[in-house]
C-alpha cells in the first residue's frame, strides 16, 4: 500500500500529464480551425471609430475635417454599418464585407474597395488605400479605434 506522499506525488504527476493533454488538444483544435484570417476576423468584429486619415504625409484628426464622426460596425454576418456626420448632417451607408490575407473588402450597392489592413489590434485599427486623386497615387491611411 501508498503512503500518502507517494499517492500526493502520483496525483500530482497524473494532473500535469492530464493538463498538458488538454493543452496540447486546444492547441490542435486552435491550429486546425483558427486560421490567422479567423482571429483577426474576431478582431475586427465591432463598432469602431475613425480617429485620424493620413494623405500625402499629412495626418489629420478626422473629426476636425469631417465636422462631425465617423463610426464603422462589422458585423460577424458580413454586413457592414457606416455612419458619418459632416457638419452636422448624418449619412448611413451599409454594404458587406470580406477579410482574407490582411485585405478588407467592403461592397457598397455593386462597387467593391479594397483596404489594406496594416495593422489590426483588439482595440486599433490601421487601414490604407491607394487612390487617384488628381492623376496622381495619394496613400490615404485611415487609423480606427474599436468602441465596442
């Protein structure tokens, strides 16, 4: 018969061999169905609000520009919500999205964006797009912090 140490040290040997399985199980369950397209998805899900828009190397806080905010809710269904107050009136847009290999895709009545995402935090978003203005390639950097 065990004494009560050897029975202390068998347990105990028998919870960390069965804590490192059920370590090892959530880590092969998270390899085969947590693509690294899926945990940024489960970022990006949420309200979040436009802060600042870079072009031409000059940073801008978009509140001051746009008289008012701008707030964008993802929603885990693929639809979009965006809601933007220019001095003083307030326009809603909705349309879809999709997210793969750091690019978001936003479609609005047919007309498909794509952003590159530069950077996505639980709570900060980094967004850049090229576009023509004038005849010539602008970057245009959005950053966005997630309100809820």
């Amino acid at each position: 018969m065990l004494t009560f140490d050897e029975n202390f040290t068998r347990m105990k040997k028998i919870f960390k061999i069965a804590l490192l399985c059920a370590a090892l199980a959530g880590a092969l369950a998270c390899f085969s169905s947590c693509s690294k397209d899926g945990i940024a998805i489960n970022k990006l899900i949420g309200k979040w609000k436009a802060e600042t828009m870079s072009m031409g190397g000059v940073t801008i806080d978009y509140e001051e520009i746009a008289g008012g905010g701008m707030f964008i809710t993802f929603q885990r269904d693929g639809l979009y919500v965006a809601e933007s107050t220019f001095q003083g009136q307030t326009q809603t847009e909705s349309g879809t999205w999709e997210y793969s290999d750091d690019v978001l895709t936003t479609t609005i009545n047919g007309e498909e964006s794509l952003l590159n995402v530069v950077e996505l935090k639980a709570s900060e978003m980094v967004l850049s797009q090229e576009n023509d203005i004038n005849g010539e390639k602008v970057e245009v950097v959005l950053t966005l912090n997630k309100v809820k």
